[in-house]
C-alpha cells in the first residue's frame, strides 16, 4: 500500500470520527454542557408554563357589576341568571351606574351592566326597552366575552317574560312566540367545537417554543463557547458541522414527544390524523429551523451578531406567523417574509390537527411551504460560505487581487 492510499484511508477514518463527533455533539452538549442544558430546562419549563396558563380553555368568572335601578322580580332574575352563567360573576357593592363603569375603566371589572328603573314596565307594556352594557375594551377577548354572554342571557330571559305576558294577552303559544321569542342561532364550528382560545393559541405557542429551542441550539452548536470549546465538540469541518445540525434532531425528538405525550393531554388535546405523520412533519419543521440559524450564521460573520439576529427573527416569527393575524392583511412584501418562515406552515398545521375533525391530515401545501425554505436555507448557507472561502482566500494571498505595479518608461 503506497503513501497516498495510507494518507487517504486515514482521511476518511478521520473524517469518519467527525462526522461521528457531530452527530452526538448537540445529545451531548445538552446533557452535560451548563449553557446547552440550561436552554434545554428553560425550553420544557416555558411549555409547562403554556400548558398551565390556557388549562382552563376559556375565560370563566369575569367580575361584572349589576346596578338594578329597577328592582322588580324580573331584573332580580336577570342578574341571577347573568352570575348563573360560567364566564361571568356579579359583583356586589356597585349602587350607581357611574361608579360601576368607573371601575370597569380602571380594570377591576370587566363589565357593568344598568337595568333602568322602567325596565319591567316598558316590557309589560310592549314598549321598546333597553340596557346599558359597559365592557373593558382593552383585552379584546375579555370584551367580546362579557358581551356576547350577556347580550345572550339578558335576550333570552326578557323573551321568556315577553312571552308570559303575551300569552295572559290571549295569544296562543305559537302566536306569543312568535311575537317575542328571538331567533336561536346554533352555532357549529367544526375546526374548534367548543370555541377553546386554547386550541387556538396553545398548540402554536408550544410550536413556538420548540422553533425557539431550535434557533438557539443551532447557533450553540455552530458557534461553540469560547476561548475553550467542549471537549466533544467536532472540529469546524463543513461536514461535522452538517452533522451536527442532524444530530440536534434527538434532543428535539424527545421534545416533540413531550409536546406530544404530555403538553397536549394537559390542555385536553390531542393529535388527529396520523400520528406518525404528525411527527415526521414536527421533525421537518425542527430541521428548517435548524436550517435558518445556520443561514443567519453562514452569512453573519460575528458570532455575538449572529446570535442577537437569530434571537430577533425568532421572536418575530411568531407575529409574522399568522397565528395572531390573519396573512391575508399582511403588506404584500411583508406576507412573503412570513412566508419563508417555517412556523408559519407549521403553526397552521398543528393547529388544524387540534382543531379539526378525526379525518384532519397535514395537507401537501404545508409539507411543500418546508421543503421550499429547507431550498432557500440551503441555498444562503452555500453563498455564506462561498463568500468566506473567497475571503480567505483573499487575505491569504493578498497578491492575487492586487494590481501589478506599472512600470515607467
């Protein structure tokens, strides 16, 4: 065996060993290094944090006032059958109207409602009667609550003694309910029965938490802590950086499993569809993040700038994603950037898997929406690199750019 054969076989044997390094780098680094464990802890405690604060899957006891300036057996009844309701809690102690939406303003409730004196008399007489609602409009949610729990409480009990009332007029039952029964509306939401703000929110929030782990794992692994690095950390190979990129897949298998096995089921959600599937998509969707730090980093020299515009891109994803906003109201330029994030099909996706019926699969728009930005990623990571070699080349041999020195006559 010559010289060369030698020296390549030990090339490939030593390439072999970094390639190794690489793949159980980022498993490693997790469970022994301070930093990397840290992000690990923070990463599972945030989707604890998720899964306790939306538990509840709706608001439940919002303190409303009732000031009843009537008095009457029919204004008693609407305000035990507004504290009767789930979502609100009538709070005593507000004898004016003023005072109460005062309060409201201040935030220590979040509604108020004024039963006028002439309440019961206008509707016995068939007059046209009405209540004042103030509602806290600052939390849209709260708002929006508050409103549509007592429009429909306060509808539906006036109509019962409309009713009443056109019966002792000589009207038959179908007459007297015609005249004073509201129309019901029944309302079905297939993608989200039971109107849950947590099947809305929470199954992206905790997407967004992994993408966070992903982004800040990458730069961990592509930039390792200086002056000293671990002492399993691969070298800067391409290739053992490569590696490493796709070995950070088994920490982040055992936190979509988490997400999957213990998040969701203490939300009281859970996956439809294939499970499998599912899974392959998280692990997809894991990698192209994976893929975007490594791109910011390819083409940020600095490493403390390249983190600082990880972090940064990140945090916006979430916004840009179109879990909060629809896309279709995005700024044409400002939609294709959310685009070529990865949270964006992905947090539509595990959504729709919470939310939708038995038959909900990851359709192929969401599959296609990650393997075009693994391409764009791709794509920066090979031009980030290519400009640093060329760079080195040209600090190394100077000459080669210079120009020749002219010669006079």
């Amino acid at each position: 065996m010559n010289e060369a054969t030698t020296d390549a076989e030990a090339r490939r044997r030593g390439l072999g060993r970094e390639l190794l390094r690489g793949l159980t780098w980022p498993t490693l680094a997790v469970a022994l290094h301070r930093r990397a464990r840290l992000v690990l802890l923070l990463t599972i405690g945030t989707g604890a944090l998720i899964s306790g604060i939306y538990a509840n899957h709706g608001l439940s006891d919002l303190p409303i006032a009732v000031v009843d300036d009537d008095g009457t057996n029919l204004t008693r009844t609407l305000a035990m059958s507004l504290d009767a309701t789930r979502e609100l809690a009538v709070r005593d102690g507000y004898d004016d109207f003023a005072a109460a939406s005062a309060a409201v303003e201040r935030g220590e409730l979040a509604a108020a409602v004024w039963l006028p004196s002439d309440l019961t008399a206008s509707i016995k007489r068939g007059r046209a009667a009405g209540v004042a609602l103030v509602v806290d409009g600052t939390n849209i949610l709260v708002s929006k609550t508050a409103h549509r729990v007592a429009h429909n409480t306060l509808a539906t009990v006036s109509a019962g003694v409309e009713i009443t009332i056109a019966r002792k007029g000589g009207y038959s039952a179908e007459q007297a309910l015609g005249r004073a029964a509201p129309i019901g509306i029944d309302v079905v939401r297939p993608w989200n029965a039971n109107g849950s703000y947590a099947v809305y929110l929470a199954p992206p929030l905790l997407l967004f938490n992994l993408h966070l782990f992903c982004l800040t794992l990458a730069i961990f692994l592509l930039a390792p802590p200086s002056p000293t690095p671990p002492r399993f950390a691969p070298s800067a190979h391409p290739a053992a950086r490569a590696a490493g990129l796709l070995g950070a897949l088994i920490p982040v298998s055992a936190l979509v499993l988490l997400m999957g096995a213990v998040a969701l089921p203490a939300l009281g959600l859970s996956l439809h569809g294939d499970i499998g599937a599912s899974f392959a998509f998280a692990l997809a969707f894991a990698f192209v993040s994976l893929l975007e730090a490594a791109a910011l980093r390819a083409l940020i020299p600095s490493a403390p700038l390249a983190l600082q515009a990880t972090a940064a891109l990140g945090a916006l994803s979430l916004m840009l994603s179109g879990v909060t906003y629809t896309l279709d109201l995005f700024p044409p330029a400002l939609r294709a950037v959310a685009e070529s994030l990865p949270l964006t099909p992905a947090a539509h996706a595990v959504r729709d898997l919470v939310a939708g019926p038995e038959v909900a699969a990851i359709g192929a728009p969401r599959w296609q929406a990650l393997g075009s930005q693994a391409l764009l990623f791709a794509s920066l990571i090979a031009v980030g690199l290519a400009v640093r070699g060329l760079w080195r080349l040209i600090r190394r041999h100077p000459e080669a750019t210079s120009h020749p020195a002219k010669v006079s006559p």
